[in-house]
C-alpha cells in the first residue's frame, strides 16, 4: 500500500505548474491596464455629466455660465481627493483620491487659458492630461496626433 508521493510525481506536478503558469501570467499582464482604462472612462463620463448638470442647475437659475472650478484640490497634491464638492459646486457625489500611481488623478499645472488640468495615470509609462475649459464647459485631452499621451486620450475616450 503506497501512502506517499514518490520523488517523481513531485517533480511531474511542478513542471505541470510551471508550465501553466508560463502561458497564463503574460496573458494576464493587460488585465490591470484594461480595468484601469475602464476606471479612467467612468471618471471622464462621471465629470462631464457633472459638469452638464451643474450648468442645467444654473441654467434653471437664470445663469448660463459653466462652473469655474471643478475642486480646490492642491495642485500636484498625492493624498487628497479631487472633484468632491469642496469647491464651489457639487461635482461628484463621492471624491476621488489623489495619487501618481496607476489609476489615480492628480491635479496638475494649469495649461494656457484651461481652469484645470488633470492627470489620469493609466499605468506606471502611461499618462493622460485632461483639461477643464470653463468657458466652454469642455473636459477633454488632446486626442489628435501619434504622440503617446494622444493614443492614450483616444483610449479613454472610445
């Protein structure tokens, strides 16, 4: 009566293991990179709808002006919250922490005559900078061009 593995089996067993896990962890490498495009593309849609909603409530008010600013986040602040309603106005429900990791925002420089602009860090070589136009209520980033930065916009805006 055998009650143990042999020294062969053992063997057997982890070259199986070895193998499997070969073929599966390059496969699963884009997963993180996929999930956090789709966390990016939720955000992008959460604040425009924001910013929609905001001019609709002016708008009942008499007021045709888009908000002024969407937070008062710190510029290149890695432990705060951005679009929280701080501000002058109710963007978001619930805040969005800030970070230069993957997947989170940061508030950074404002660029030429934008209000604000952010960036998305999809992954640790990939960045999208997103700028807020409070004069034509636009959150958008440049998705024109071969550049890198661009193929990432058009990524989050498909």
């Amino acid at each position: 009566m055998k009650t143990a593995f042999t020294m062969v089996e053992l063997i057997f067993v982890i070259v199986i293991l070895g193998i499997l896990s070969a073929v599966a962890i390059p496969k699963l490498s884009g997963v993180t990179r996929d999930a956090n495009i789709a966390q990016g593309m939720a955000t992008v849609s959460s604040i425009r709808s924001a910013i929609a909603n905001s001019r609709q409530k002016s708008l009942i008010t008499g007021n045709a002006s888009y908000p002024l600013i969407l937070d008062d986040a710190t510029v290149g602040d890695t432990n705060g919250s951005l679009f929280d309603g701080n501000a002058s106005i109710d963007v978001l429900q619930y805040p969005i922490r800030t970070g230069s990791k993957q997947g989170n925002w940061q508030k950074i420089t404002t660029r030429g005559s934008y209000t604000s602009s952010y960036k998305f860090y999809i992954d640790s070589s990939s960045v999208a900078t997103f700028d807020y136009n409070k004069t034509d209520g636009k959150f958008d980033c440049l998705h024109d061009g071969s550049t890198s930065e661009a193929v990432n916009c058009r990524e989050l805006l498909n």
